[in-house]
C-alpha cells in the first residue's frame, strides 16, 4: 500500500510547482471585482487545502487500492489541472486558457466527491472544502477574464 507521505509529497510538489507562477505586475494591473480576495489570503488557504487534498486522495486509495478506480483518476487528473492553472494564468497571462483549465478542475473535483463518496465518505467530505474553493475561483477566474478580455486580446 502507498503510505501517506507520498501522497502529501506528490501533492506538495503540485503545490510547490504552483508557487513558482505568482501575481506579478501584469495581476496588479487587471480590473477586479470587488469580492476579490487579497493576495496574502491565498497561501494559508491552499496549504489547508494541499493537506485535505493528500489526505482525500490517500484514504480513496485505501479504500479502493487502485488507481484505475474512478475516484483515483478524477483525484490525479484534477492535481495535474491545478498543477496547469498557475501556470496558465500568472506565466502565461491568460485567463481565458486558466478558465478552461480550472472549469476542468471543478468537473473532476465534483467527480472526485462523487465517485469516492460510496468507497470512502470521509474522502468525499474532506474534498467539499477545495470543491467550494474552486468553485469561487472559477468564478473569480470568471470575472477577471470578463472585466479584462477587451485588454487581453
């Protein structure tokens, strides 16, 4: 059986990889909606969210031992989108392609809830925190390519 720390490890080096595209000039100077959260909010709340994402992971994988189990493939396919987003959004200064990316992510973290649900409630439960997380960024992603596409192009 896969041990915890590997799921924690693969999981921060999602997060790690993520850290490395930041707000940066070109963030500072998008229009924003008024709801926008401050940038130092972001951090304490994906750390939370980086532990209960390993944890949901390795409790399916308990439960299922298999990574051909569809809540193991909705769990790696949606860490590889949430490894894309940063870079899509903040190197790549494209919202419109980091929207894509993060309505893929919502998809599979709600697949994730539901597939993992029969075989490990307590997967499914410690997965709701990120899906409503990525629901109000994909909405925030949402609203800043709206208030910014005519600039954008």
């Amino acid at each position: 059986m896969i041990s915890l720390p590997l799921f924690l490890l693969a999981v921060f080096a999602v997060a790690f990889s993520g850290s490395r595209f930041k707000p940066d000039a070109w963030y500072a100077t998008l229009s924003k909606p008024i709801w926008n959260p401050p940038n130092w909010l972001f951090a304490p709340v994906w750390t939370v969210l980086y532990v209960l994402i390993a944890l949901a992971g390795w409790l399916a994988w308990q439960a299922t031992g298999d990574f051909a189990h569809p809540a193991m493939m909705f769990w790696v396919v949606q860490l590889l989108l949430n490894l894309a987003w940063s870079f899509l959004f903040f190197r790549r200064h494209s919202p419109a392609m980091a929207l894509l990316d993060i309505g893929m992510l919502l998809a599979m973290t709600l697949g994730f809830i539901v597939t993992a649900l029969p075989v490990s409630p307590l997967a499914a439960l410690l997965f709701a925190p990120y899906a409503v997380w990525v629901a109000f960024a994909t909405f925030l992603n949402l609203a800043l390519w709206s208030m910014n596409r005519r600039s954008l192009a």
